[in-house]
C-alpha cells in the first residue's frame, strides 16, 4: 500500500512539476529541439540544370548553393545544418510540378525555393500553395505568377516583371525630344516573362509620339530567329526593344551582328543582363551600349553584397570585383537570406509562421530591400543597365547609376 502511495504521490509531483514549467523549460520546448537536433534542414529546390533555361537554372543553383555554404558556416537554420535537394526540371514547367509534388509529399522537405522563369514558377508555386509552403522565388515575376492570388509567393526581385522596362520608358522620356527614337520596332517572345513588359514600353512610348514600325511575338518554339531579326532590319528603327529570354536573346544580338543593323537604342530584356553568360555568345566588345534590366549590381549596399562576392570569388572564381557574376546567383542567393531571416524572426520552421511574418515589414537580400503585395509582387523598380567597357553597369536612374548611358557604337566586328 505503501508503494502504491508513493506511485501516485510521485505521479502527482512529476505532473504538477511539468505543467508548472513547462514554458520556462528551453530543453521541453520545441524550438529548443529543432536548434539541438542533428537532423538536417532539408530545402527542396527545382532547377532547369538542362534545357533552354539551363544556363540561369545553374546560375541559380550557384547561388543556392553558396547561401547554403554561408549560413552553415553561421551555425545553419537555428543551429541545424540546411541540406539542398536539387532536382532537374529540365525546363519543362510539367516536371516542375512533378518536381515540387515529390520533393513536399514524398521527400517532406521542410521548405521548398523556388525555380528559374515565370513559365515554371506560375504552375510551382500553386503546388506549395496546395500544401501550405511558403514559396520564395528568384526569377518567376511574370503577371501569371501574380495573377493566381497566392498568398504563399514572394518574388526576390525589387520590381515585378511587367514593369521591367518601365525604367527604359522613363530614361527615354528623359531625354529631349530631340535625342529621342523617332520608330521604334518589338519583337517579343511569347513567354509570360518577356511580352507583356514589351508591350507595356510600346503602350507608354507610343503615347509619347514614338512610331511603331515592327511589332511581333514569336512562338517559344522558335529556332530559326533569322526571319524575324530580318524583318526588324527591314523596318529601320531607331530603337530596338527585344522581349526576351536567354537563348533568342542571345540570337537576337548575333543576328543583328551578322546583319551589321546598329540602332541608336538596343535594348535586351533577358540575355545581356548576364555579365557571365553574354559575352560569350557575341565578343565582349561587341556587348557595348546594349541595354537591359537588373535587379543586382556589384556597387549595391545592400544586406550582405560585399560578403557575397567575395565568397563568391573564392568558390566560382572570376573578376574580384564581382563583375562575372550572373544576377540569377544574386537573386537566388537572396532568397535563402529572406527565408534565415523569416527563420530567425519567427523562431520558427513552420511555413504557416514565415508566410505570415514576410506579409509584414521589409527584407532584406543582396539584390534589394522587399516588401511584398499579399499576392507576393514586390513594390519597387527595376534598374537600366548598359554595357559600358566590356562591364554591365547601372546607368539609370541617376541616384543609384555609376556611369552615364552611352550612345552604341558600330558593332565591333
């Protein structure tokens, strides 16, 4: 009897012990086992490491990986290592689905990021949505992505994709009417990401008296750009502003190249904007006085851009200054310094918690400082750079450029 006494009485002791100190009790709470675990933060990522957006699927994965090598090197996620899984998409937007299906219900990775291009990160992020992920994403800031008034999306550049080339509008607008393009020609790209900023710049400087003279979009399925480059030629504008992706971005300079056409205006959504990628495809002194759009740039002070590059150069190698580094790294490379912060702030791994916190306030990444609309489009601008002295630069706006726009030389040879 005795015994059965001093069972009961301790029973009574252990419980009272336990709801009296539970809350004060680190080592009893769940936040205290998450940062003591061993166990590995698993981030699940889908990247086009082949296909047509292989070449900004692997910029990106650089700069995956390298936040991962820098927040390790700070103790991890709450002092739990971050594991990356990445997976091939190979471009298509149906294996990124499949992708993300696998890596959140098979996989149960604790977070996913996201992939490369609006065209896959749109139907992406609709599946973290379907199970409660937040999504951050470096490069999906077409209107579709925005359009399906997700809650959970949050897009790691300052400025939606549609206003892209606004900051083109605004730097032509500023100029005397005198300088400015008298016709102008728009070969688009039928791609959520590259049309429709076009479209928006042909609206604006159509109603500011500036003539189309060549307007078409294309079929993604495009190889041949040869064609289309000769029709825009044919037209003679004075301003050419191409709505593209890498690979016909890439084609459209060559072909103006080997057609000897040099606008007084030469403006590249997507493909001049990497340091690394675009001289290779046409002679870097052939990159001179084209224009296009960026987010990031090597002179930036912003959260943790000094450090970056300089980790960066130490890993990948290339130009100290960090001139060679593709702005796809610095974007992705922001997303994992968004989601530690989102981690730290709400002391937390529970997506539900960090989609909650990023519907607040502002953060912070290399390429800028975000605040989000509730469906994830940011509030900010893009930044015209040009290729000035083999480098791409920021040009304008004057309050953050570091060169002035130059007129485009012939082409090079």
């Amino acid at each position: 009897m005795r015994q059965r006494r001093f069972r009961v009485g301790a029973l009574v002791l252990v419980v009272t012990v336990v709801l009296g100190g539970w809350s004060a009790s680190s080592l009893a709470s769940s936040a205290q086992r998450d940062r003591t675990s061993a166990k590995p933060v698993v981030i699940g990522i889908s990247l086009s490491l082949s296909g047509d957006f292989s070449d900004e699927g692997k910029a990106a994965m650089r700069g995956y990986k390298l936040w991962q090598a820098h927040q390790n090197a700070q103790g991890g996620l709450m002092g739990r290592k971050i594991q990356l899984k990445i997976v091939d998409d190979t471009s298509s937007p149906d294996q990124a689905v499949t992708n993300y299906t696998n890596l959140i219900t098979k996989d149960k990775v604790a977070f996913v990021l996201g992939p490369f291009s609006t065209l896959l990160t749109a139907p992406s992020a609709t599946v973290a949505h379907r199970y409660g992920y937040a999504f951050i994403e470096p490069a999906g800031g077409g209107p579709a992505v925005f359009q399906a008034r997700l809650n959970n999306v949050f897009f790691a550049q300052p400025a939606p994709a549609i206003r892209n080339a606004d900051v083109l509008a605004h730097y032509i607008l500023s100029l005397p009417k005198s300088k400015r393009p008298k016709t102008a020609a728009y070969p688009m790209l039928d791609d959520p990401f590259a049309a429709p900023p076009i479209q928006r710049l042909k609206k604006t400087l159509e109603a500011h008296g500036i003539k189309t003279v060549y307007s078409k979009i294309y079929p993604s399925e495009t190889t041949d750009y040869s064609p289309i480059i000769q029709a825009v030629v044919n037209a003679k504008p004075d301003l050419i502003a191409a709505g593209t992706q890498s690979v016909d971005g890439y084609a459209m300079a060559k072909g103006l190249l080997q057609l000897r056409y040099n606008p007084k205006f030469l403006y590249i959504e997507n493909g001049a904007n990497s340091p690394l990628e675009f001289p290779s495809k046409i002679g870097r002194a052939n990159t001179t006085g084209i224009f296009s759009s960026g987010d990031w740039f090597p002179q930036a002070n912003f959260k943790g851009n000094k450090q970056f590059i300089k980790e960066y150069v130490k890993r990948y190698g290339g130009d100290k200054s960090g001139q060679d580094i593709d702005t796809t790294t610095a974007e992705a490379y922001s997303c994992g310094q968004i989601l530690t912060e989102a981690v730290q702030k709400t002391h937390s791994f529970s997506n539900t918690k960090i989609i909650a916190a990023l519907h607040t306030g502002t953060w912070h990444g290399v390429n800028g400082n975000f605040h989000w609309n509730k469906y994830g489009s940011p509030n900010g601008n893009s930044i015209l750079v040009q290729w000035v002295g083999g480098k791409l630069v920021p040009v304008f706006p004057s309050s953050i450029a570091v060169h002035k726009p130059i007129a485009k030389p012939k082409w090079h040879g």
